[in-house]
C-alpha cells in the first residue's frame, strides 16, 4: 500500500488529501516502558520484522504504525541497555492492535535510573538519531550532570567549552567558533544576550530545568540551515515524560575556596498529570556563587637587541558574585486521537557582579633597561604612569521564550506546527565600570625592575621613589565611568508548519514532507555612559580594607576598597563634572539596530526500510536586513567642521545611517543511514550551510578618534557559507555500552577576519590615519576524527560490577587564510597567512570512570583540551594563544532511602588555570594569566 508525506503549503495539503486511500488495513500502537514501570522509553526502536517497517518511540514511549496489511508478524523492541523483547501479533484487516514493550530487568530501575540510566538514553537515542548527532539525558528523577549547560556538554565528542572567570560559558563544537552554532531551546531559536555574538552564551540556563540536549550535527532540509558547527537543541521536560507524577526538592549549597563564602544552590521541579490526557511540569531553581580569582595581563610586548618586556602589566583581584535563577513551565495536551498540543515557557536571569580592583604600569614612554628574562624602566627624563582602577559592575543577562505548538494526524496525514517568542538581553545599569585613579611620574627618580622568568607571573620590584608610588595622595581621579543606561536586546518572532503524507510498500516506507518558517528578528544596543571628573578626589578618599590577591611575590597596595568609591560618587554628584565629549562619543558610538526577517521553505523526501534511511532534499532561505547604525566623528576645535565653518570648541557629530540589503541561499542535504545488523549503524551526510555575519559586525558604525583612528561596521559583509560531510560508525554492545567512530570534513568560504588598516584612508568622505573592520574573503578548511566509548561493566563480578567507563577524543585539524602583516586601504587586496582557526584545539579527551551500586553512585570526570590560537595580530609571533586545559571533577551520591538522596561535588579539583600568551622573542609572554581554585558543592535532594 501507498501513503505519502508531503508538506509545502496549501497546495500540497490539497494533494496529500486527494491522495487519501480508504483504510483497509491495521494500526499497531503501543508503549515501550522499562520493567520499574518508571517511565516510557524514548527512542526505543520497534520493528516489524516480516514487513521491515521500524519506527522510534516517543519521548514518552509510545509509537504507532499505520496501514498495516492483514497477517501474523514479529515485531521487536530494542534500547542501549536491554535485550531486545519479541512478539507475535495478529493484525486484522480492519481494526486496532495494542502491543505494549517492558523492557529490562523486573524490579530494575536500570534503564530510567542514575548513571547507567543517563547512558542508556543518551545512547538510544544516539543510535535511533535520523543524521549524526550526540546526546545528553537527565534520569528519572531530575539528575543532570554538571552545573550549568555549557559544562554539561563538554562530556560529548568534538566539544570544547570555553571558559569565564572558571566557568564554562560558550561552546565550540569541532573547534569552531561559538558564533557558528545555533542554539534552540523547545525548538525556539535562541538570541543572544550579548550585544556581539550570535553565538548563545549557556551558562545562562540551568541544567535543573533541561531534560535533555542534543547536539546535532548534520542538517535535514527541515532544519534551519544556519549553522557550521551543530545545532543544539535543549528540551524541558514534558508531563508525558514519566507514567507517574514526580516532585524533587533540591537543598544545596556552594562554597569557593578563595572566597570563603557558603552560598545557596536550591530547587525544585515537577511533572503530574492532572488527567490521562492533560498534564503540567515546572522548575524553578537558584544558584548563588561567590568565588575570587587572581589575574595579571601584559599588552604590548616588545622586542629590542634580545630584549623582550611588555610596555603594560596588569595585576587584576577579581571578587564575583553570580545568581543564576530559571524557571519552566510547560502544559502539554492530548486533544481527541489525533493532536497534541503544548504550550511551553522559559526564563533564566543570570546575574554577574563584578569587583575588580588592579594596578596598571603603564611604560610604553619610560627609558627600558636590562637583559635576558629581567627588564628595568625608569623615568628619567621621561614618564612613568601608574593607574589604580575599581570595577563596580552588575551585569544581567536574561533569556525568555514561549512556544504553542502541536502535531496532528488525520490517517494518512500530518501536520506539525508552532508559533514561538524569545527575547534575549543585557543591562549594566548604574555600573561604575570603572573608576580609574592615575599617578604620572616623571623625572621623580621611580625606577620598576621586573622579572619574566615565570612565563605566567611577572615579578615588579619598586626602587627609588618607593615612598611615590606607595602614597595614595599621588593617584588623582583621571575619570569615572558611569553606566548610565545600557540595553542590548535580541528579540525574535517565528512561525512555522510542516505538512506530510506517506507510502507504504513492501521494499520500505516513503514519506515526502515540505513546510515553510518565517523568523522575524530585531536586535539593538543604546547605551549612555557618562564621564565625570573631580580634580579633588583622590585614592586616598577610596581605599578598602585590603588586598584578596593571591599570587605569589605580588603586593597590590593600596587599593581602592569595592564600594568606596561608588558610595562617594553618590553622595557627592554635584562636586563631579561632566565630561560632555567623552559623554557623547561612548554614549553613541556603538549604538545600533539591526532587522533581519528570515523566509524558509524546504522540500525532502525520506526513504526507511529496517536496515536503510535516507533523507535528502533542498531548503530556500531568503534573508532581508535593516541596518541602521551612527557614523560618530570629534571635530576638534579649530578644525573645519562638515557643513562649513571652525569649531569654536571641541564637538561630536553623529549622523545615522541606513542600509537595507537582501539574499537568498539554497541549500541541499542528504543523510543516509544504514543497519548492517541491529548493533552496528554507518552513516553519510552532506550539506550545504551557512551562518550570517554577527549582528554587531554588520551594524553600519563608524568612529573616529581625535588621532583619526576609526572603527567601522561592515554591513556588506556576505554570510559564511560551508560544504559539509560526515561518515561514521557505531556499534552498540549487548549491554549498556558503545564504540563510535567518525570522520568530517568542512569546507568555508566567506570567512570573516578582522583587519586592522594601518595606512590613511577615506570612509564617506571621513578621512582616517589607521582603521579597525571585518572583512569576508578567506577561505578555511576543516579536518577531524571523533573517537568514543563507553560501557557499563556489569560483566565483572561482585563489587567490580558497578564500574562504569566514557571516553571520547577528538582530532581537529582546522585550517584559515587571514590577511598578513599590514593592511593598505581597506579595498586593496591583501596577502594572506594560514592559520588554525581560533577556538580549535587540535586534541581533546574526555573521560569518566563512573561507579553505580546499590544507594551509591560516584563520578569522576576529566577533561583535557589541547591548546589554541585565541586571537590574531599582524603576526604569528604576536598571536593570542590559550594554553592547554585539563580538569577534574568528582560528584558523589548517597540514596539513604527511595526519596532522599544525599549529593557532594567537587569541581577543578586540581585546581586548573587559564593561560594566554604571545611567542614573541621564541618564548611565552603572558597575555593572561588566572587562577580560581575549586568550589564543592552539596546538600540533599528529596523525590516524592
């Protein structure tokens, strides 16, 4: 028998219903759910054997097959961690046949459960996936493994988490930059907080509210298409996840070595159905973190007669409170025997304030002496300018999406459908960011010696006037920041329906799907920060109580305390002048918006036998943009002003600028995947993708400085635009266990670098002496291998039994073209130099030797990311590398009874540290150098 699936719109509706046979066969359904009776297994994969029809369970276990002949079969149901289950059944011509699955060991909360559980439905529904993709699950009681997304997710193959004061916050995947990534949280895209990124910083959402994350990584024509690395897709938890309610209380709380502090880490989640067919979950969860880190930062690295000193050295004493709060909630219906509908919430707050108190040398005019590993600076004749700054600064990033959808199905029929809102943003209002006290010393007799032997921390001695550069009468307010008013928002509308029918024959199943989505996005950034001054105000007038400063051989006093100096601009706002320039050019430089209406409609066809699927096709994307951004110039006084005339007095001029541009890109993709027998599975994929340049890049800014040094938007940048394949094997062992093999390849075109013009030039009739852009025009290649295992031990006897081992390495071989050395203007052609890609580690492990018996459960968990190219200068030598990285982690869990259970964590045991450098002079000169130590967390977790 036919059945086709098909879905562009109302035309193809039309004819999915014109090709409408009367039923004249069975419908099979059914449940597959693990032996505790716990909940469905999702991903579990069922198969008529006689007929090589297959199917793959819901999320909550349940699957269906349409249109089945009259006759006797075998039908199976198989998941990671189980023996396969068989049954005979009889299908009437007519008429319904229920045949439900129990699978696992009777009594046995194995598959839905702890540890093994996490494994086997991560597996499952790596195994049962349409493309190449990887998973991570929480068990069925709410455990998720880590502290945030981002951390959660750098357990899986190709994935390097890059970090923010210790903490993961973004994801490179397959060592691409975290802006190539798509992000989706209940299938709605995912703006970015940030005012630069496309990319979505995850240490915003909590991993107590996720249920699963897949990170896939190849496309359908279904997808959208707007992705290199993977797309990542984090779901919540249905009501229909479970067959009976759940209630978890969570009792925690976190305590930082360096800080010293105790803070909370509480939460509480659940799942009930209020009837068979109608059901509510939620979490709310809140996690407080205090923590310190110590950091020094050197710039501008120079090389004279053998040499090498930085011409600036920062001391850096980070002290950071975060508040992470999230919260789901979510409804989920079955209407009649052909529709689900659910409506689903989220918002997560993420909230950072900073303290940052540093010493600044600053020594690009002193008289520089020495040899080897030791530089002395002196201010004879010349200047020697030291700054004593403090940050005062809260940050909040808040993420909130809402999404009504459903599937449908009228016989042959379906429909897939949903409407969706997210809006992402930041605000630093009423930041003091910073407040900067200078002291300039010259002809004063000060003399600074340092010592570069530790590559990581420079050693500074003070001689001669020692009693200067202590006094803190000497460092006079230079400025304060003021952050008046700054919001960045990313806000997005879509809409999307996807409609099919299918054929049914005795060689496979073809299903013929189309649909069309339409995002509607706008992000802006306005911000007003003000600059005062006071001539009488002086460090002394804001010293704290001392240093928190750890590294070793470094004195930092004195020092402004963390709120002394917000505190006495507060009380004391009319002693303070206003900067008005200065006002004016932060206040609109960087202003901006930009629309960006995205049309989509695609076209696939799929074809599924037992052994073999493929899914090939095409998607249009059309791509309309509005850009408007300022063109800010200063116009000096006595300089001739644009309109005519002098400047009586120093003046800022903005002047908007608008630019609508449109393109359209099609896309084709094919995966195939093939069953050589039931545990091994091979796949291809080809696509072709693309990622639009970063909003801000595009944003049609320009700035100019009093020296004629511009900065300026681009909003001709083209999208990136990337060839795709991958190939890979699996093989699922007999027990809760795999081994995964892959190659991928990327070829990109339109790769965005950033140049730096360093000869004059003319932008709409401005002319510049030097000039900062992006510009498209190299090309990169991307090479790797994926390598995983993991296994359930349960094989060895007694205790041995409890073992539990993942792994998984990656090689990343990625290679660019960026423009070399100096730039002409910015329409000359460049030559270029091959470089890695930034954020590529060419090596990466992960590894976790896991123990599970009876009420105790313990995890140890290591990763190691190889070092990187982080940014890049006019040369090789002067490049931002970040040295290599591995960590370890420990989670420990106590069940003391069926409904509490009691949890301890201890992350960075070994106390991992950050390390930038350049290789100027043949060694490493410290670019950035932090240590945080680790931080246990734990409490209680109670389930009813």
């Amino acid at each position: 028998m036919i059945r086709i699936r098909l879905a562009t719109g109302s035309a193809a509706l039309a004819l999915a219903v014109s090709l409408t046979a009367p039923a004249f066969a069975g419908e099979v359904i059914g449940t597959v759910a693990d032996a505790s009776d716990t909940a469905g297994l999702g991903a579990a994969e069922v198969v008529i054997e006689d007929l090589g029809r297959r199917t793959v369970t819901g999320r909550d276990g349940t699957y269906v097959f349409n249109d089945v002949p009259e006759g006797t079969y075998t039908i199976t149901a198989r998941y990671v961690g189980a023996e396969a289950v068989r049954f005979t059944i009889n299908v009437p011509a007519e008429g319904l046949v229920r045949q439900n699955f129990v699978l696992g060991d009777s009594g046995s909360d194995i598959l839905v459960l702890g540890q093994s559980a996490n494994l086997a439905s991560a597996l499952s529904r790596k195994r049962t996936a349409d493309g190449v993709s990887d998973v991570l699950t929480r068990d069925s009681i709410g455990q998720f493994p880590d502290q945030n997304v981002a951390e959660s997710l750098r357990r899986l193959p190709g994935i390097n988490v890059l970090n923010d004061q210790g903490e993961g916050r973004f994801v490179t995947v397959r060592g691409l930059d975290p802006n190539l990534n798509a992000t989706s949280l209940n299938g709605v895209r995912v703006p970015a907080p940030g005012i630069d990124e496309r990319g979505v910083a995850l240490d915003v959402i909590s991993s107590e509210i996720i249920e699963s994350i897949e990170v896939k990584k190849s496309l359908t024509p279904d997808m959208d298409a707007d992705t290199i690395g993977a797309s990542i897709e984090i779901k919540t938890t249905s009501a229909f996840d479970r067959k009976n309610d759940l209630y978890v209380v969570k009792l925690g709380g976190s305590y930082n070595d360096y800080s010293g502090q105790l803070t909370p880490d509480v939460g509480f989640d659940f799942a009930t159905k209020l009837s068979d067919n109608f059901g509510v979950t939620g979490g709310l969860s809140y996690y407080n973190r205090e923590f310190e880190s110590d950091n020094v930062e050197g710039a501008d690295w120079q090389e004279d007669g053998g040499l090498v000193y930085a011409e600036e050295i920062q001391y850096r004493d980070y002290d950071v409170e975060r508040e992470r709060i999230s919260a789901t909630l979510g409804f989920d219906a079955r209407v009649g025997e052909h529709t689900e509908l659910y409506l689903k919430g989220v918002y997560s707050e993420f909230s950072d304030q900073e303290f940052r108190r540093d010493v600044i040398f600053k020594l690009e005019d002193a008289n520089v002496s020495g040899s080897g590993t030791n530089a002395v600076f002196d201010d004879a004749g010349t200047e020697i300018e030291i700054r004593r700054r403090v940050k005062d600064r809260l940050e909040t990033s808040r993420i909130r999406t809402v999404v009504f959808g459903g599937e449908s199905r009228f016989g042959a029929l379906t429909a897939d459908y949903a409407v969706s809102w997210a809006k992402s943003s930041e605000t630093k209002d009423g930041s003091l960011d910073p407040t900067r006290f200078d002291a300039n010393f010259e002809d004063s007799g000060l003399e600074i010696a340092f010592d570069y032997s530790n590559p990581r921390i420079p050693l500074y001695s003070v001689t001669g006037n020692s009693a200067g550069f202590l006094n803190p009468l000497n460092y006079e307010l230079d400025s304060i920041e003021f952050t008046a008013g700054s919001l960045g928002e990313d806000e997005e509308f879509a809409a999307r329906l996807d409609l099919g029918y299918e054929i049914y024959s005795d060689a496979g199943t073809l299903t013929i799907q189309g649909g069309a989505k339409a995002r509607w996005r706008e992000k802006f950034f306005a911000g007003t920060f003000e600059f005062y001054e006071n001539d009488d105000f002086t460090l002394a007038d804001a010293l704290g109580a001392g240093q928190t400063y750890r590294l070793p051989g470094v004195d930092l006093e004195p020092l402004p305390g963390f709120t002394e100096a917000t505190e006495f601009f507060n009380a004391n706002r009319s002693a303070f002048e206003l900067a008005e320039i200065d006002t004016a050019l932060a206040s609109n430089v960087e202003d901006y918006t930009v629309e960006e209406d995205i049309f989509a409609s695609y076209l696939m066809g799929r074809w599924e036998s037992s052994k073999l699927l493929v899914i090939g096709g095409v998607r249009y994307e059309r791509t309309d943009n509005r850009m408007t951004g300022n063109v800010v110039r200063l116009i000096e006084e006595g300089q001739d002003l644009p309109g005519g005339g002098v400047a009586a007095d120093d003046t800022v001029i903005v002047t908007q600028r608008d630019i609508d541009r449109n393109y359209d890109h099609w896309l084709p993709s094919l995966n195939i995947r093939y069953a050589a027998q039931p545990n091994l599975i091979m796949r291809l994929a080809g696509y072709r993708s693309l990622v639009r340049p970063n909003i801000a890049q595009l944003a049609p800014r320009f700035e100019i400085n009093e020296d004629d040094e511009a900065v300026i938007g681009n909003p001709d940048l083209v999208p990136y635009e990337a060839w795709n394949f991958d190939a890979t094997v699996e093989y699922y062992m007999s027990s809760n266990g795999a081994l995964t093999a892959g190659l991928f390849y990327k070829e990109i075109d339109n790769f965005i670098v950033g140049v730096v013009v360093e000869e004059p030039g003319s932008f709409q009739g401005i002319d510049f002496e030097e000039a900062e852009t992006n510009i498209n025009g190299s090309t990169a290649e991307i090479f790797g291998i994926e390598l995983g295992f993991s296994q359930q031990l349960d094989f060895l006897p007694g205790l041995l039994s409890g073992f539990l081992v993942q792994a998984n390495y990656t090689f990343t071989d990625a290679k660019g073209l960026i423009p070399d050395g100096d730039l002409g203007a910015v329409t000359d052609t460049p030559t270029f130099r091959e470089i890695t890609l930034p954020s590529a580690s060419k090596h990466t492990f992960n590894g976790v030797l896991g123990y599970e018996k009876g009420p105790l459960s313990l995890r140890l968990a290591g990763t190691y990311r190889d070092g990187y190219l982080d940014e890049t200068d006019s040369s090789a030598e002067e490049d931002r590398i970040v040295d290599s990285l591995f960590q370890l982690d420990f989670t420990g869990r106590y069940s003391v009874s069926k409904n509490l259970q009691v949890y301890f964590e201890w992350i960075n045991i070994n106390d991992a540290e950050f390390f930038a450098f350049n290789r100027q002079g043949g060694r490493q000169n410290v670019l950035q150098f932090e240590k945080y130590n680790w931080t246990m967390k734990g409490g209680l977790r109670l389930t009813f």
